[in-house]
C-alpha cells in the first residue's frame, strides 16, 4: 500500500474563502527527495507549496517550492504553515521556529492581526531600470531598489496606486526582459502602500500576495513615510492585507489565514 501524505490549503493575508494568496502544506515525517517535492508542488499547481519535517517540540525544518523550482523565501506559505500546525494540527506552542536553507531561522507567534511571521528586512540599493522591463509593464517607473545581496525581487515604483491597479502586463515579454521577480509598489490611499507582484520566472505569472517582497517593501516604504508601523495591501485579483512593522533588521507582517481544504495525497510518489 502506498504511504499517505496529508496536505491542507491555506489562503494567507485574507479572512475570505477566495481571497489571499493559497499555498498547500504539506507535513512530512522525513524529507522526500527533490524530485519528489517538486512534482507535488507542481501538482498542486499553486504558488507555494511549504514542505515541513518536524525537528523539535516547536522547530521544523521548512521548504518553500513553486510549481518549477525552489526558492530562498515565501512568507505567504510560512504563515500558512503557521496557522496549520497552530489551527488544524493542534501545536500549542507559543512561539514556532523555522529552520531553512537560505534565510535563516523564522518564527511565527500569535499578534492582534492573527499570526505573526518574523522575516529578515532586506537592504537595498538603486537599480537602473530596464526598457525592456518598463515596455513590458506597459508604465512607466519612477524609481527602483534592488537587495543589495541576492537580488532576486526587485522593486518598482510607479506614479500612484492607480497606475499599480490598473497594470496588465505582457507576462511572456516581461520574462524575457529580466531574471528576477517584479515587485510594483506606489503609495497607497487607503493603506500606507499597494504593491503587485510578478514572477513568471519561477512559474507564477502574477502571485496574489507575497510575504517575502514585503521583506524589502516594508523598509523602503519605511523609509519614504518615515514610520516603522504600516499597512500594507496588495491589489492583485485575490486580494490581501498586512499589517508590517520594522524592527531595526527584521521585518514583522501579521494576518489572517483560512484553511480551504484538507486531504491526503495517495498516489505512489
């Protein structure tokens, strides 16, 4: 007989059934191969799928995987994964750590606004804008910051909200224009600040709300409004709100989950 492996669903940064962004959770006794996580993120076909192996009372090891890679960082599956384990599989831990590859150990606690991530703040530095980029956007950009190491997202800001809202960018020209995810940010009317964010690259076109570009968003918005305590939305089809705040090196974002399905993947893997 085959093993099974449970999964859940989880729409992170919304308190709607059809709103956040969903990332599947997967719980494993011992780490699968890389070929394996890859073929079950992609069958689940979302943006993220987080991959735990518990390592202690309140540690996992986490994995973040899109549908055609691994990558460094995910903070809309981290929360998902938070509320699961807090929500669905009962860990009464006040505090949970997460040990990954690339980014460190990462807590998650409960806060006013739901649960709570700790990320890593990201420091930044200009960027020269590509033609190619803003010609794919179909904008124009006024300004733009890159991570000073790593620089996998990158920042862009246009005029206004507006500008950011009413984005329909040509996906296939905008892979072709850059190696790295488009952050597109302008500050905001009703929250401190909108962003959208796109990654055709890593095989998500447009990613409904995305933990880890807050990492450098919540510093240069910081920054520009000269406070450390922001909300933040991001205006894709979906949908999400986050409440960040910056603390010196880290970057603290907090909201609601909403567990959509659960079941147990049964074919041999």
């Amino acid at each position: 007989m085959s093993p099974r492996f449970p999964y859940f669903i989880a729409n992170a940064f919304t308190e709607r059934s059809f709103g956040g962004n969903p990332a599947a959770v997967m719980l494993l006794e011992e780490w699968l191969s890389d070929e394996q996580l890859l073929s079950l993120a992609a069958q689940h076909n979302l943006s993220e799928t987080a991959f735990l192996v518990k390592v202690g009372a309140d540690r996992f090891s986490l994995r973040w995987f899109t549908p055609t890679s691994e990558v460094p960082l995910c903070g809309h599956a981290t929360l998902a994964a938070a509320h699961v384990l807090k929500r669905e599989l009962g860990v009464t831990n006040d505090v949970l750590q997460f040990e990954t590859r690339l980014s460190g150990t990462l807590t998650a606690f409960e806060y006013d606004h739901g649960i709570a991530i700790d990320l890593p703040a990201i420091s930044y530095e200009p960027h020269r804008v590509e033609p190619a980029l803003e010609k794919a956007l179909g904008a124009a950009v006024i300004r733009s910051v890159r991570p000073v190491q790593a620089p996998w997202q990158v920042l862009y800001e246009l005029e206004s909200e507006r500008a950011v809202r009413a984005l329909a960018p040509n996906i296939s020209a905008l892979a072709s224009a850059v190696e790295h995810c488009v952050i597109v940010t302008a500050r905001g009317r009703d929250s401190d600040f909108v962003s959208r964010m796109f990654a055709p690259q890593f095989g998500v076109d447009e990613d409904p709300v995305t933990g880890s570009a807050h990492c450098i968003l919540v510093p240069f918005w910081a920054t520009e409004l000269r406070k450390r305590v922001l909300r933040a939305e991001q205006c894709s089809a979906r949908g999400g709100t986050l409440h960040c705040t910056l603390h010196d090196d880290r970057v603290t974002l907090a909201g609601q989950v909403v567990t959509f399905a659960k079941g147990e993947v049964v074919a041999p893997i």
